[in-house]
C-alpha cells in the first residue's frame, strides 16, 4: 500500500495486492476474499479498501461504503448457496470480541448451522 502509516496492515497489503489471497469480490470500495482459517464452509471477509481501524474509527465518511460492503456480502452468500438457507455477518470490535486485525472487516459465515449466542 502506497500510504507508510498501513505498510504494516495485513488487510492493506491483501487489497493492494500485495499479499496474496483468494479474492471473491473486489471494486473501488471493497474487497472480499476467503478466510485463511475458515470457520464455515462459507467465511469470507470483507474489508473496505480504506484503512479504519476499527467500527469505533468509522466517520460519517464510511457510511455508503459500509452500506455497499452489506448488500455485496448478501450477494456473495447467495453466490455461495447459502443466501436463503441462511448466513451471518458479524464484525469483532476489540479485544475481548475477538478482533485480532486492526482493519475493519466483516466475516461472513454460512454453509452450516451456526450458534447462537456466540461464544
Ligand atoms: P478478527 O479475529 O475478527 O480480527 O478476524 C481476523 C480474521 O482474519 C481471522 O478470521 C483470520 O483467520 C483472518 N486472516 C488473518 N490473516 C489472513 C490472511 N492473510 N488471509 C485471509 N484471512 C486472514
């Protein structure tokens, strides 16, 4: 990524392409590719190109980006079969909910049963 302050951001570096990954949507706005651990048979993250930190750091400024990322997730899950059997989009904010990528991004998750409450 040409911005230094994100060199160092894993997720910076997939929508660069700069690190590989396997991609199943991407545009101007967005990036989706499939989860390196995947807990589902469906786990796709999906990242706005933007670098924010976090749901906290997000400005008026995301708000159609983060609207464009929903409806393109429910594109993918209905891609992936699993758009009426049913599917998740979950997003960790912070430690203690598990958030281990400080790039805002959301797992999308279906193809089985799932849950609930989460762990
Ligand atoms: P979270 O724990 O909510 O921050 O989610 C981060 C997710 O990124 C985890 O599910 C990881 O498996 C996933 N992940 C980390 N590195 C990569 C990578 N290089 N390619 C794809 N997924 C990754």
């Amino acid at each position: 990524m040409a911005d230094e302050e994100h060199a160092d951001c894993i997720f910076c570096r997939i929508a660069s392409g700069e690190m590989a990954a396997t991609l199943v949507h991407e545009d101007e706005l967005v990036v989706a590719f499939r989860d390196i651990n995947p807990q589902a048979p469906t786990h796709v993250l999906l990242i706005p190109r933007k670098h924010v930190t976090s749901l906290n750091a997000l400005s008026e400024d995301e708000d159609s980006g983060i609207g464009h990322i929903v409806r393109v997730a429910a594109r993918i899950a209905a891609a992936e079969g699993c758009g009426e059997s049913g599917y998740r989009l979950v997003a960790n904010c912070g430690r203690e909910a598990g958030q281990t990528v400080d790039h805002v991004h959301f797992h999308l998750l279906g193809g089985r049963a799932l849950g609930w409450p989460p762990g």
